[in-house]
C-alpha cells in the first residue's frame, strides 16, 4: 500500500552548516517536463513558467524555468554528496542498502508548494514516496537552510529504505536532524518525554511552535542514544527494527 504520509521540514526552525559542495557529475542532463508537471499558486493562477529538469544517474531536479539552470546543478550536487556521505555511515555500520532514485521538486512559490504537498507554508519541504517538494530556491537560500533541508529529506529517504517505512517518527525525524547538522538548534535543555509521547508531538502538532518543540524533542532523545550506544549502533536499530527504549 502506498504510503500516504509526508515528511515534512520546517522553515523556520533549521540552520545551515558551513558546507561548500563543488563536485561535478558526470552523465547529467537537462530538459523540459512535461506540461502535466504545472501546479497552481495561491490565487488558483497556473505558474507562468514551464518546468524544466536538471538530472543525473540518481536524481532529477525539476524547477522553474525561471531558475538559473547553474542553480539547479547546485542543488544536483548537494545531493549526491549528500547520498554519498550517507552510504558511507551506514556501511560503517556494517548495513548494506540502495538508495532509491528520486526526483526533487522546486517549487516557483510557496503556494505552489502548499497546492502540490497540503503542507502549511512554514514547512521547508516535504517528501512522500521518492519525491521531494521544496520551497522556492531564493527562499531556502535567504534563510540559509538550503543544504541542511536537502540533507534532512534525504535521511527520510534512507530512514524509510532501510526501516521499510516502519521507523517511528521520533526515530525519523530525530535523526534526520542529527545527521543534517540541525541540531544547534534545539540545544536548550527540553522537558523530558518518552519516545511515544515525542510521536504523538510530531503526529498532532498544530502550529511551528508546536512542532518546533515536537523536533527539539526528537532531536535530544536521538542525540542521547547516539551518545550512550555510537551511532552505528543506532543505524542497526533502524535495520533490526528495534526501536524499544
């Protein structure tokens, strides 16, 4: 059964790490989408431009055709060092995986981005399947937050391979923070909750704030097993499906 659940990153809540990705990839192409691809804004007004992609052997980066294709060809590389820094760590953990194919969605305006995913328009980006929705470029990158949210939805990706989409979400999202670099963030000491009381803060969040104190939570309590058992410990969790704290 399709899974029909988003993960979802908030804009507001996210930093971004002193990473400079300067790798190009060979076997890339570039093109149009197809028209079908076209979404509607906040007013129910088509955008103006037609989708053109960006793509490689792992991923395809579809975006506006009002984005600088060089643009596009960034975010292509921060991907694949993204996908490659991950197969590393898990394959120090002893764990063996594929990373599947995904293709990547920028969106030309926030309401774009709230008509494709029905997330609200604090979300950064939202990832269902092997798609994952961003908020317009210029606006990840004014908020510095670019790198870090393409990395946090790629650690959904390989949370949800590895865990066959059964990880709880305190697990998800606590690591995805981890291993993104986010974490500065959520630093201050936090009340201390169980695992399935952090699920059921991610699960019925109704604002930022909410889901800002939902995250801080996910982070500390992953932050904390990492710190008590090693992180590749916490990866063979993932793969046994032990999630019991």
């Amino acid at each position: 059964m399709t899974k029909l659940v988003f993960k979802v990153l908030l804009l507001g809540v996210v930093i971004a790490l002193a990473h400079t990705v300067a790798h190009n990839f060979p076997g890339g192409s570039v093109g149009y989408a197809h028209p079908e691809r076209r979404r509607r804004g906040d007013q129910g007004r088509s955008t103006a431009s037609t989708l053109r992609f960006v793509s490689n052997s792992h991923f395809r980066v579809v975006h506006p055709q009002s984005l600088d294709s060089e643009q596009a060809e960034h975010v292509l590389n921060i991907l694949e060092s993204g996908r490659a820094e991950l197969l590393h760590r898990v394959s120090a953990a002893g764990i063996q995986t594929r990373f599947p194919n995904l293709e990547i969605v920028i969106n030309e305006t926030t309401g774009d981005f709230v008509g494709r995913t029905r997330m609200p328009p604090w979300a950064a980006a939202a990832t269902k399947d092997n798609t994952i929705d961003l908020q317009p470029l210029r606006l990840l990158k004014q908020r510095g937050i670019l790198e870090t949210t393409l990395r946090h939805e790629l650690v959904h990706v390989l949370v949800d391979t590895i865990g066959n989409g059964e990880a709880p979400r305190w697990f998800t999202e606590g690591m995805a923070l981890y291993i993104a670099g986010e974490g500065r963030l959520f630093e201050k000491p936090v009340s201390s909750m169980s695992a399935k009381e952090i699920d059921v803060a991610l699960s019925s969040a109704k604002s930022a704030d909410d889901m800002r104190a939902a995250y801080a939570a996910a982070y500390n309590f992953v932050k904390q097993l990492i710190r008590v058992e090693g992180e590749n410990k916490v990866w063979k969790r993932l793969a046994d499906r032990s999630y019991s704290v």
